[in-house]
C-alpha cells in the first residue's frame, strides 16, 4: 500500500507550478541579449545578486556576481543584501538559498525545469518510511546527514532528528560532527559520496546500503548493525566516469594528472590524483605550473570554464567526448535571465522558490549546524 503512495507521490519537479518563458524570449540574439541582460542589472543596481554554481554555462556565469561550490554559495546567499537572489543552480541550492536569505529577500530560480535528478531520489516520504523500520531494530543513535543536493523536506527531516546538511566540502566533517553525538550515520542520498567519505575516515567495513526501490535491498536489521548506511542515490553525470578512463589516459598521457569529485564511483575516487568539491578542482587548476596537464572528472561545463580561465594549463574533459552536461544545470538559460531580469524592471517577480514555512524552520537548523562545523 505504502508502495503505491510513493509513486504517486514522488516526482522529478518539485516546483512544477512556475512559469514558462513567454515566447517573445525564445529566440533572442546572443549580443542583443547581453546589452539587455547588461541594461537591466545596471538599472536594478544593488536590489539583485547573481549567484551561479561552477556548473552553469559561460553565458550565466560571466553575469554572475559570485560563482562557486553549493557550499560558497550558501555562504553567499547568507550574507547577500540585495532584495533579489537570482541563482545560476538547481532547485536545492535555491531553496536553501531561500531558508538562509531574510524573509524579506526573494530567491530567483530562473527556469522551472532546473531540478537535481539525485535530490529527486530521496523523498522525506520514503526517508520517514525506512527510518521506522531502521530504528525499530536497534537501541543505538542514529543520525541521519543529507547531502546539500536534497530538498527542504528533507532537510527538516533531518534537523528533527538530531541530524545535519554537508555539502562535498564539509561531509567528512559532518560524519565526524555526527558520530561524536551518535552511533551510527544514515547518509542521503549520494552513496557514493558517502562511501568516498567513510573511506577518508577509515570507516570503510562499517558501510551498508540502504535500497528503497529494491525490496532485497532493504534489510533493517543489517542496517541497524552497521555504523554507515547508505542510501542508494547517485549522480548520472559522475557516474559515467569509470576507472578505465583513468587507466587509460596514464597510458596515453603519462604526464596528466586527474581530479575528479567526490559523487564518482570508490575506483575512480581511489586512481584520481585530487578529490574534492569542485571549487577545490577550480584549485587544483589555479595552482598547477604553466604546462602542467590535469584531467577533469565532473560535469563538463566547469572542464570548459577551466580550459577558458587558465590557458597556460592544459586542460582535458576526462572520458573525453562521452563526458556529460548537467542537464538540470543546463535550464538555466540566458533567454529566462534576460526574461526574469526584465520583469523585475517591471516590478513583476517570477518563479520565486518560497519554502513552506513549516519545512523552513527546522531545514534552516540543519544548515545552520552544516555552516557552524
Ligand atoms: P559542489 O558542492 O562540489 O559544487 O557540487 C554540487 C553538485 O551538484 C555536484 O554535482
Ligand atoms: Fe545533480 Fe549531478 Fe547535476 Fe550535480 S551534476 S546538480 S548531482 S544531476
């Protein structure tokens, strides 16, 4: 019965009631469009901020105030002024954006459509579901850590039980935070972000997973005796990278050296030369010497932005051609930031991401306790 429920109750879009872009801003010119997009954040001044995650294409970027990782974003929605916070991201980044901004602060998500398909994978509906069956089999504390890319509900789930948001810079730190107060972690939704992470901590034998689509895939009483469970989410463009693309490219090119983020799988985490969020992989680029070559493993826009900003470094997507775009990245489109800009001229605000209040208070505990560790 329960299964049933969830199927009609989980969906990709979140915020499937905001609007589309007028059709008079489909086709616009790219030079055209700058000088619009340039004309109208010249007018609105200090009223907006533009914040755009590493993944964004060149053209939300170089109008960007700030661009950076989930985690300098937050930090820069907490601390913005301005009345409109438009955000280069997906719905997870804006939400959070909205639960940290003041109440009289708008957040800006510019297209609908821009929704992290892994925050899609852990529903609070099925998160409250394996948590009653995992807590019935044990006396033991558990603390449940959702990853960033996660949605408000959740995060409130979390904050209720003692537990906490991490991004890919600070989950290390949220384990530890987690098992001085606790037992035992639940970690949402990236399985592979927290296996890399059980492993930075030696904690690697601990680790279980926790499958909520596959009914052999969860079993509460192994779950309850182990100290890692993990939920079985993950991120289609991380995946892609197999430790072959590695391997091979030592052969072809035994010069490179690889970064890749912490959502690739354990093997391509354990060949790479740097892991870490992807401000560290901007980093990683920004240090090496003149000449030096480094392989990117993560979404290809920011390998992109990397050849762009540092061409005394070369730059390399790592599994080349077959590397992917973010898609839920991706629907950020000029056409919807000249779009939204404008309106704002007009003194008309659209698609504003507002939290429901009963989620925003306990969602903003979580990230609190994420941005004091
Ligand atoms: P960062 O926190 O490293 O920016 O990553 C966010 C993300 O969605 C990676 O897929
Ligand atoms: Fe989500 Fe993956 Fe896109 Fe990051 S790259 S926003 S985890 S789908």
């Amino acid at each position: 019965m329960e299964t049933a429920q969830f199927e009609t109750d989980l969906s990709l879009f979140k915020y499937d009631n905001l609007e589309q872009l007028p059709p008079a801003y489909r086709d616009l010119d790219e030079d055209e469009r700058t000088e619009r997009i340039e004309a109208a954040l010249a007018e609105l001044g200090d009223d907006v901020v533009i914040l755009g995650h590493n993944y964004q294409r060149r053209e939300i970027v170089e109008h960007a105030d700030f661009v950076g990782d989930s985690y300098q974003l937050s930090k820069e929605a907490a601390n913005a002024d301005a009345d409109y916070v438009i955000f280069g991201g997906v719905t997870f980044m804006a939400e959070s954006a909205d639960i940290i901004t003041d109440d009289d602060q708008s957040v800006i998500l510019p297209s609908m459509e821009a929704s992290c398909p892994m925050a899609g994978m852990a529903e609070a509906l099925q998160v409250d579901a394996a948590w009653a069956e995992i807590t019935a089999e044990t006396d033991d504390d558990i603390i449940p850590i959702t990853y960033m890319n996660s949605y408000a509900d959740l995060k409130a789930f979390c904050a209720e039980q003692g537990g906490l948001v991490c991004t890919s810079s600070n989950a290390h730190k949220a384990f530890e935070y987690a098992f001085e107060k606790g037992d035992k972690v639940l970690f949402l939704p990236d399985k592979h972000l927290g296996e890399n992470t059980a492993h930075r901590l030696d904690m690697a034998e601990e680790i279980v997973e926790w499958d909520p689509w596959d009914p052999e895939g969860k079993d509460a009483s192994a779950a309850a005796a182990n100290d890692i469970i993990l939920w079985d989410g993950y991120c289609q463009v991380h995946e892609r990278f197999r430790a072959s693309h590695i391997e091979d490219l030592r052969e072809e090119r035994p010069d490179a050296n690889v970064v890749v983020h912490p959502e690739c799988r354990r093997e391509v985490v354990e060949a790479a030369d740097v892991v870490g969020s992807t401000s560290t992989i901007c980093e990683t680029v920004e240090d090496a010497d003149p000449g030096d070559t480094w392989a990117i493993g993560t979404e290809i826009h920011l390998a992109k932005h990397l050849d762009r900003w540092h061409p005394e470094v070369e730059v390399l997507p790592l599994c080349g051609d077959a590397c992917m775009d973010c898609n839920a990245m991706r629907q950020i489109d000029p056409n919807y930031l000249t779009w939204v800009l404008e309106e704002l001229l007009e003194g008309r605000e659209r698609n504003v991401i507002e939290v429901a209040p009963e989620e925003k208070e306990l969602a903003q505990v979580a990230l609190d306790r994420m941005l004091e560790i």
